[in-house]
C-alpha cells in the first residue's frame, strides 16, 4: 500500500472507504426483501472492515488515516416465518427473510454520507487556502 503523505491522501483514503459502506448499505437495502427457501441461502448483510493506516513519521507527525480491507457478511440469523404457501417455502412451511435489519442500514447510509461530505468538505478547504496562499504571494 502507499505511503500516507498528506492531507489529500488522508481524505481520498477516507473517502473511498465510506464509498465502500455506502456500496454496501446500497446491497443490503436491494436484498432486504428477499426471501429464501433455507436458513444456508438467505442474503445476510454485507459490513465492510477498516484498518488504520499510519505514515511512516507516525510518531513525529500523528498522520493516519483508513482503509477498508475487506468485506464480509455479519453473522446474524434469518427471520424464520411460517407461510406454507409460498413457492419458496421449504417442507416444514418456513421462508426464510433476509437477515437485513432497515433501520440499521438507513443510519449507516447517513452516517457514511455524512463522514464522505466531511472529508469533502476538507478537501475543498485545504485547496481554498491553499489558492489564497498563492494569490497573497503575487
């Protein structure tokens, strides 16, 4: 992985991983109204996994930032329901719903929209000053 430089490295990191949680709150929302015939072939939420990345000056500068490093389903069971006439049932009667949890998946969506706008916000400061900094020098 590269070096962790600047600010524009900590924030483009850190945007491309809320990216990543937004991608995978977009595929939990799709699936959540699925339905399965077993408990094994039910859609389980997908939850990325975020790593600390230091610079290599850690210790001098403080500089870290994130990465999301993989992705991986969240250990939750399916909603068991007893609904003998759908085609999905299996022989007991059961579906199986997809271990999504809405609510939970809205708040992540804004909490994920809101670090992005952060980090955007940073960016579009930083180049702000850094353009008044080249025109005081004119």
């Amino acid at each position: 992985m590269s070096e962790v430089k600047n600010i524009f490295d900590i924030s483009g990191r850190a945007m491309s991983a809320q990216l990543l949680r937004l991608n995978t709150v977009a595929s939990n929302l799709a699936n959540a109204n699925n339905v399965s015939g077993s408990a094994e072939d039910a859609y389980r939420a997908i939850k990325p996994v975020f790593e600390t990345k230091y610079a290599e000056s850690f210790e001098r500068s403080g500089i870290a930032t994130v990465d999301a490093v993989n992705v991986k389903a969240i250990n939750r069971l399916p909603e068991k329901v007893f609904m003998p006439e759908h085609p999905k049932a299996d022989n007991e009667g059961f579906i199986y719903n997809a271990a999504v949890n809405i609510e939970e998946e809205m708040v992540e969506m804004l909490e994920a929209s809101r670090q992005y706008q952060n980090n955007v916000e940073v960016i579009s400061t930083l180049r702000a000053l850094m353009m008044r900094t080249i025109q005081m020098g004119k």
